[in-house]
C-alpha cells in the first residue's frame, strides 16, 4: 500500500493487489519463484539473482553476517547422519494406505507398547528416501514437534474416536495393529468398521490403549470431540518421546534399518458412482 502522509489515504496508481512474493536472493531462472514446494519437482533449478517490483535484490551485508553462522550450525545439523538406513524409497501419501504411515505407526505402538497406534495423515510431510537417513530428511517427513501419547479406549470409543477421524476430511490415517475399512469417498460417513488384524473382532468390554501423535490427543484433525471427554486417567502424555525419535529408535532396534511394512490394513469398499 502507498499512502498520502498528509491526507492518509491510499493512492490508487501506486498500490498493487496481488498475491504474495516470496523474497530471497536468488530464483529459478524459469519458474521465477524461490519457493521450495515449487522447485523440489523442477527438472532443472538454475538460479539467477531476483529481483523485486523491477528491482535486483540486495541482501543486507550486517543481517547475512548475523545470520551466516546460525545458517551454518542448521546446514551441519541437516547433514547428521541418524544411525539408521532405508531399505526402501517409501512415498508420502495422503489420500491412501502408505508404507511410510505404516511404518510411523508401528514405531509409536513399539515406543509406547501399546495395543494400537493411529497417525494422522497430515502430520506426514515428505518422502522417505532410499539410504542412509539424515536428520535434515527426518525432519522434512515430521517436521511438527509432536510427542507421543496414549489413549486407554473402549471398543465403542476407539471406534468413534476412528469415525471422526476418517470423517473430517484430513487423509487416511495410518493405522498399526488395526484393520479399518473405509469408503473410497471422503466425508462424514467414510469409516465403516474396525478389526484386529485378521479380521479379529474387537472385545466388547476391552481397553485398549492406543498409541497417538500428542497433536490428536489436543483434538487435532478434528477428534476433538472424543479425546475432550476422556478423564485424565485414561490419557498418558510421554514428553520425552518426541515422533523423530520414536522413528530413529525403531530403525536402531530394528538392525539400523527402515523397511516398509507390508500394506492391506486399510480396505477401500469401492463406491456405487463417481464421488461427490
């Protein structure tokens, strides 16, 4: 916006609506944009200095200096190897059953022994590599300081806790120790039912504890109105255990390596027509 110091009010012929610009240094030569989600699937990046309202820009030489060595203790710290190697390239998906969700929500149900685990899909931001594992990558697929927690739920609240989270919208939850079965559509009636694996009916009067990212435990993703009722008792906050470290430990129990587990615990019932 351009103002009139004298009469505060906007001048037309110099404001310019228009969607926001990245600003950074350099840019792709043909997409013209520094956005990282726009150049990660680019053939070929070739950066060339940008420029800004027809002007280069000029980074400040006294915040480059102030910045340069936090810039470079980040760069040291992507490049950490974790300890651990992917057996596999295992891809991010969002709208579907992956053997990275998989794999995430078999590391939470063993770091939390419990009975279950459920990832949100939402909370996974990024491929998986094949090779050694750097925290810079890790970061990149959790990027979201999330801890784990326990829920202690009944059959029926494990069921709805599941239809609210299948229905919200949000992807298809990864899910260890379970078997749901989903309609291909989204929406509110999208979760149809829930097994053990094989097909094992659950126990009417059983507890189950179920292990979660702390993010749905606060009603994230819309289960709010599930985890909101539960008394203090039956939930159980592990601070320490934050999801990067839950992933990294499992590879390092598990021979230092990621392997993608086998998929077939989430069923799509196909629908009768196109999705509305």
């Amino acid at each position: 916006l351009f103002v009139d110091p004298a009469t505060h009010r906007v001048l037309p012929e110099r404001t310019r609506i228009q969607a926001a610009i990245p600003v950074c240094g350099a840019v792709d030569a043909t997409l013209k944009s520094c956005d990282p989600l726009k150049l990660r699937d680019a053939k070929d990046v070739r950066l060339v200095p940008a420029t800004f309202l027809g002007k280069p820009v000029a980074p400040d030489a006294r915040v480059e200096a102030l910045v340069a060595p936090a810039e470079a203790r980040v760069e040291e710290e992507q490049r950490r190897p974790v300890g651990v190697e992917t057996q596999a390239r295992m891809p991010q998906v969002y709208e579907g059953e992956s053997a990275l969700g998989n794999l995430i929500a078999d590391a939470m149900r063993e770091a939390a022994r419990s009975d279950a685990a459920v990832m949100n899909a939402g909370g996974i931001r990024a491929d998986l590599p094949q090779g050694p594992l750097t925290f810079g990558k890790l970061y990149e697929i959790l990027p979201f300081d999330n801890t784990l927690a326990v829920l202690e739920l009944s059959a029926d609240e494990l069921r709805r806790f599941l239809s609210l989270a299948y229905g919200g919208r949000k992807g298809v939850f990864a899910v260890s120790g379970l078997e749901v079965t989903l309609g291909a559509c989204p929406g509110p009636e999208r979760f149809q039912g829930v097994t053990l694996p094989g097909g094992k009916p659950l126990k009417a009067k059983a507890t189950y504890r179920v292990a979660v990212p702390d993010f749905l435990l606060r009603g994230g993703d819309g289960v709010g109105p599930l985890t909101s009722t539960l008394p203090r008792e039956r939930i159980n906050l592990l601070q320490a255990q934050d999801l990067r470290e839950v992933l990294t430990a499992y590879g390092r129990a598990h021979g230092n390596a990621l392997k993608p587990p086998a998929l077939g615990r989430v069923h799509l019932v196909k629908p009768a027509g196109p999705c509305a």
